[in-house]
C-alpha cells in the first residue's frame, strides 16, 4: 500500500490520523482530531476537523468538514462528523460538526453523491447511497434514509425525515417528512405517488410495488384518519418487508406526513 501523499503547502495536524495511500492536495487544512481512512483524496483547498472519514473517499476544493454548528447554544463542546466509505463529496460542499443536543455526532453513510454547494448541517443523519444534488440544503437533525434522492435547490427544514428510496423534485421546500418509496416536489411539497420508476431500477419486483400502491392509496386518498388508514394496511395488504417499512415511517413520524 503506498504511503500518504501530502503536498508541501498542505497543512496537517501532527494529532492527524492518516492511513496509506491518503492523498492531500495543495493549501488544505487538516485538523488535529481528523482521520482519513485509505485511499481518500482531499483535492485542493480542503478544510476538515473533528471528523472520521473512511476509505476511498473524495472530497474536491473547497469543501469544509466538521466546523462549527450554525447553532446559538453551541459553545465549543466535543461533538463531530463520520463519513464512511466511497463517498464523492464535490466542490463548496459544507458538513457541519454536531451540536449538544442530540448524540454528538453528524452522520454520513457509505456510497453517496453529494454534488457542489450542498449543506448538510449539524446532528444530520444521512445514511447509504445517497444522491444529493447541487446546493440543497438541509437543516439541523435531518435524517436521509438509504437510496434516497434529493434534487438540486432544495431546502429540508430541520428535524425533517426522508425515506428511502423516495425521490424529490429540484427548487422544493420540505417541511414535512416524506415517506418512502414516495415522489415529492413543489414549493411546500406535495406527494406525487411512489417513486415508481426508481423502485424499478432497484429491482423491486412487481408484486411489491403492486402492495406498496395498495398501502399508498389507504393512508393517502381513502379520507380515513391515520391510525385507521394504517390499521387498514396492517389487515388489506401483504406485509412484505417494504410495506412494513412504509407502515412503521408513518408510525414514527412526528413533524406530520407531507401529503
């Protein structure tokens, strides 16, 4: 395994933890308490601290990882970021350290695609094979659930949920969680029906896509209150692994389902 490849204009903390095969490229800052995992590049101009990254990451110019919250109560206490492995993480992209008031730490997952300017601010959860695209922006304590995709110029209010494998539409405002397997989109995004097509290039066989339509139609277009309409699904439809999913997101919620 090669060893490290750092530029001599770079800048890294002797508290650094670097594995082989890192390459640091020209004019970034590298804080005492950062780990970067093998293989991961940092291109140009890349400032990070307090923060563990895993292997095989790329993160381009100009990003900053693990800076302070945009949070008033935050006061200098020991809170961080994790990023896991084979993400893409491009230019402008901000990652803000956790604030106190969750469990400390700001979280990304394993093989996402976080496009230019993108802000994923502080105690976000965003987990695996994650599309975000340029300059969406999410507030603090948002979680991302797995596949799903977000489009560009939208703005997630914080403490908002997405599920996964739902899909949301460029220049949208969410301030609702969006349940999964869904499409939204609009300024205060409505729904537009499950994420067909994207269930269909994850290989989501017919029958399942069959039930989650089922599922979709009793909480949304049957006019029952939401505890009915979910006792409904539970006794009417297949409980295959994704309705259950879809059942247990509704049940959890507490911002109020966008619609």
């Amino acid at each position: 395994m090669a060893k490290p490849a750092i530029h001599p204009t770079a800048i890294v903390s002797e508290g650094a933890v670097i594995a082989d095969g890192v390459e640091i490229g020209p004019f970034c800052l590298v804080g005492e308490n950062v780990s970067l995992g093998k293989n991961t590049k940092l291109f140009s101009h890349v400032v990070i601290e307090e923060t563990v990254v895993g292997s095989d990451c790329s993160i381009f110019p100009f990003t900053s990882i693990g800076l302070q919250p945009q949070d008033m109560k935050y006061n200098g206490e020991k809170t961080g970021v994790t990023i896991g492995n084979n993400n893409i993480i491009r230019e402008y992209v901000t990652i803000h350290r956790a604030s106190v008031d969750g469990n400390k730490l700001t979280k990304l997952g394993n093989d996402n695609f976080i496009m230019a300017y993108a802000h994923i601010a502080h105690d976000c959860n965003i987990g695996n094979n994650i599309i975000i695209a340029n300059a969406t922006t999410f507030g603090g304590h948002c979680t991302v659930e797995d596949f799903a995709f977000i489009g560009g110029l939208v703005a997630v209010h914080q403490f908002v949920s997405v599920g996964r494998y739902s899909m949301i539409g460029g220049f949208s405002a969410i301030n609702k969680d969006i349940p999964p397997y869904t499409t939204a989109s609009n300024d205060r995004a409505k729904l537009y029906g499950l994420n067909t097509i994207g269930l269909k290039r994850r290989n989501f066989d017919d029958e399942t896509i069959q039930d989650l339509k089922k599922a979709y139609k009793l909480l949304f277009r049957s006019k029952l209150p939401m505890k009915d309409a979910i006792e409904s699904i539970k006794k009417e439809v297949r409980q295959c692994d994704a309705v259950k999913n879809f059942i247990s997101f509704a049940e959890k919620n507490k911002r109020g389902l966008c619609r």
